[in-house]
C-alpha cells in the first residue's frame, strides 16, 4: 500500500515538476525599429532591403549566457562561438576584428540540458536553446534574429557516454548556426532552388 502511493506521488512530482517545461518561453525584445517575421529556418528573423550578406565582413562578438542548466555558462559560451565561426567560415564569409567589419552580437537566453539525472529510466537526454542577436554596422541593423533549438539524444540505454551532454551542446550549437546562415544566404530562393 504504502509503495503505490510513493510511486503516485513521485509521479505526480515528476509531472509538476516537468510541467512548467512544456510552456513556451517568450522570446526576447527585438531591437528598435525592427519588426521580425517568421522565417523558414530560424523562428524569427529581420533582413534590411539592401543588404548583400555575401558582399560584406563579419566581426563576431561573445554572445552573453543569461541561464544555463546542466552545463557552466563560460563553457557553452566557449563551445557556441567555436561552432559559430566554424559555420561562418565554412560558408565563404569573411571574419574579421571589429572595425569596419559588420558586427554580429547576441545572447544565448537559455541553455538547459533535461533528463540527466533520469536518464537511466528514459535512455536519452535533451537540450533547449534560445538565442537572439542582431548583425549590425554601426548604427543600423542589417539582419536581426531569434532562434529555438530542440534536440534529443539518440535512445541508449545504459550507462551516459562519458561527452554525451558536451556532444548533444555542440550540436544545438550547429543546429541553430546552420538556422542562421541558411536564413541569412537564401534569402529570395524558393523552397525549390533552396
């Protein structure tokens, strides 16, 4: 008698507990005198009319970690610009230092890494991302964006990988640098030229 209502009650926890997780966060304020549209890639994005995204350098600065669960924020901080300039470069974009160079900024709002500590029950964990940013030269802003990332890591039952959690962050990270620089180079394409 006494383990059926542990079991329900830890169920119950379980369900509270996790039930906060299924809202949608609100996504952060976008920068003045910008209105985002949805995008085909990223969540939300805005494109100045003549910007030319192939045609200019980027400068890209720390993006700043507002929350981190499951993971120390200088250290996804690190693995995310890692990541970012790798997709940059990878696609023909010139990075630069500041300077005359167009700068790309933005904030991780949150990173959270679930199911670590129950893992052993579910075989898998998962990762959230929310970022936004903005590509700016001087005062005006050529590309603003807001992304939401999800993944889940393949099922594996036993014991964690020793770099499960570091391997699932890396590729959130390149999940929404592939959002952005697929946004910000097809523009104009259709989804079949794309």
């Amino acid at each position: 008698m006494w383990f059926t209502k542990s079991i329900s009650l830890g169920l119950m926890a379980l369900i509270i507990m996790g039930g906060g997780g299924c809202v949608p966060r609100a996504l952060p304020v976008t920068p003045a005198g910008v209105t985002l549209q949805p995008g085909r890639y990223l969540t939300n994005y805005y494109r100045a009319p003549d910007f030319v995204p192939d045609r200019v350098t980027y400068a890209l600065t720390s993006f700043t970690v507002e929350v981190a669960r499951g993971v120390a924020p200088d250290i996804f901080q690190a693995l995310f610009m890692t990541e970012l300039a790798r997709a940059f470069k990878a696609n023909g974009l010139k990075l630069a230092p500041p300077g005359d160079a167009c700068l790309v900024s933005g904030t991780v709002q949150s990173v959270r890494v679930r199911g670590t500590s129950l893992r052993f029950l579910f075989a898998r964990i998962s990762a959230d991302l929310v970022v936004s940013g903005a590509i700016t030269q001087g005062e005006q802003t050529l590309f603003a964006f807001q992304d939401r990332v999800h993944l889940t890591s393949p099922v594996n039952p036993g014991l964690a990988a020793p770099k499960e959690v570091e391997l699932l962050l890396q590729q959130a990270a390149r999940t929404f640098a592939s959002h952005l620089l697929t946004e910000l180079l097809l523009h104009g394409l259709t989804p079949e030229e794309g």
